[in-house]
C-alpha cells in the first residue's frame, strides 16, 4: 500500500503526563512523555515524528549538528521543529539562551544550575511553532501537548536536568552547542489550497493542512511524507483515518477529509514540494 498508518511506542518519561487523548486512549498508570512514530526503514528513515506530553519541564539539552553527529559514528544530525497543539496558561518554551556564553561560561553554568535562569523561556501558545536547528540549547516546559518532527538521531547531550537522577553529557554538549540567542526562522507562510509553510528547514518541510474534499498526495521521489492527522476524520488511501493518528505516504495516494480535518504533513529535504497537495474536488466523498 501507499500509505501506512504508523504505531506508536510510548516512552516513560519523568517529566510526562498519563493524560494521552487522543493520541493514545488506554488509560496509563506511569508518566509518558513522548509517543513515537517511528517509519518502516530503520536508520535508513530521514524523519521521525514524535508526539509530546509535558507535566514537568524537560532537560536543558541539545542536539549535534551533521558533522559532529558523524564524527561519532552517526548518520546525520538532529534539526527538529515543534508545533504546539496544547499550552496551560504561562507555559514557556527555553529556546536559546538571553545572552552568548564562551564555552567555560556555558560549563560553568550547567554545573551550578544556573543555566537554568539563562535560557531565553518563551510563552507558547496553542498554535505556535518553534524550529531548532541543531546545537540549539533548549527545553521545553510543562503543561504543553505537542508535535515534535525531528531528523531520525536518538542522541541527545543533558546539560542540566533539576536534580533528577539521570546522567549529564557536559563535554560532549558544550563541544556542539550553538551557546547565543535563538534566531527564529521566518514566519509560516500560506501556499494556496489550504496549505501553509509551517517549516521550510535546511532538512525537512514541514506543511499545514486545513481542508476538505478529496486531494492528491504526491510525494517526490525520496521525499516520504509523514501525515499527523490533528483533528477530522477521512480515508487515506481508501483507509480510514482519525484524529490522534500518524500515517507515512511513500507513493501518491488519495486523501479524503470531511470539513473539520486538519493535518500535518513533513518530509525530508529543503524547499517546498510544489505537487505534495493536489486538490481534486470539493465536498466530502467517503
């Protein structure tokens, strides 16, 4: 088939909720932080999306670039972009820190805490979307459910993490670390037929959806699309969709969506692809 609704795995985390819905809506006893979508292809997938579940604030972190990531035996890097789908009121996101640190600075810092007083927090909002290329510092608070895409790496380097019991990976974060203010990309911006640009990254695109009828998803060659579907219900590929799911698209399919739907849909690569969302007719045909 061309499309291929993704499973997820839950993953315990000390800073997560038991509050999944729609995402996951089996009752769980232990906090989960993330639920991952993960596609067929191994290390060979470009991207992985992951959906977010915040109760506490999670650890001041960051990611390797390309080079780095390959100087340790990986296979790329790890740019990623958040798009908030729930923010209680006074939640922040840390993205970058308030001033530039030299790298003594930035070592110092982790290890007395306050580099937590450092970070640039910023209020989010349902709606908001945030793009962190790699070597940003940052971490994301409590109190906000949200969609992470992110370049498939699992490596991440703790620089501070509030006491909790888990290790801290100083030397090998501050040697990749971008330590200076976040420069936020441009804005989204609106691409006609309901879609808008949500991230235009130097690894991936990530577009916005709102409408209904029946549409073409055409993914480029080597360009997979993964599809979140945020709300609506409809068919892919002549199977039934829902909200709370998370499809991958290898090869074009049809999409139909009745009036409520609202979707994400990231691929890897820079630029956007112009035939990615076809609108054939108006009107729901299910």
């Amino acid at each position: 088939m061309a499309a291929i609704r993704l499973m997820a795995q839950a993953a315990e985390k000390p800073w997560g909720r038991c509050d999944l819905a729609p995402w996951c809506t089996v009752p769980v006893a232990t906090p989960v932080g993330e639920m991952i979508y993960t596609p067929s292809g191994g290390d060979d997938a470009e991207l992985v999306v992951k959906a977010l579940f915040t109760g506490q604030r999670l650890s001041v972190q960051v990611h390797p670039d390309g080079a780095a990531a390959r100087a340790a035996g990986h296979r790329r890097g790890k740019d990623e972009a958040w798009i908030i789908l729930d923010a209680l009121p006074g939640a922040t996101i840390g993205i970058g820190l308030r001033a530039r640190l030299d790298p003594a600075q930035l070592t110092q810092a982790a290890r007395d805490g306050s580099i937590e007083a450092l970070v640039d927090w910023r209020p989010c909002r349902t709606g908001d979307v945030f793009f962190a290329p790699a070597g940003t510092i940052h971490a994301i608070g409590a109190g906000i459910t949200l969609i992470e895409v992110q370049q498939n790496l699992d490596l991440t380097y703790r620089l501070f993490d509030y006491g909790r019991p888990r290790a801290l990976h100083l030397d090998a974060g501050v040697a990749v670390a971008d330590a200076a203010p976040w420069r936020a990309a441009p804005g989204p911006r609106p691409l006609g037929a309901g879609r808008i640009a949500l991230i235009e990254g130097p690894s991936f695109v990530v577009e916005r959806v709102r409408a209904e009828g029946v549409a073409r998803l055409q993914p480029p060659a080597g360009r997979p699309a993964t599809v979140v579907l945020i709300d609506g219900v409809g068919r892919i590929d002549g199977q039934r969709c829902g909200g709370g799911e998370v499809w991958s698209i290898e090869a074009g399919c049809d999409v139909t969506l009745d009036p409520a739907a609202d979707l994400l849909i990231a691929y890897p690569g820079a630029g956007i692809a112009p035939a990615m969302w076809q609108p054939l007719r108006q009107g729901l045909a299910a």
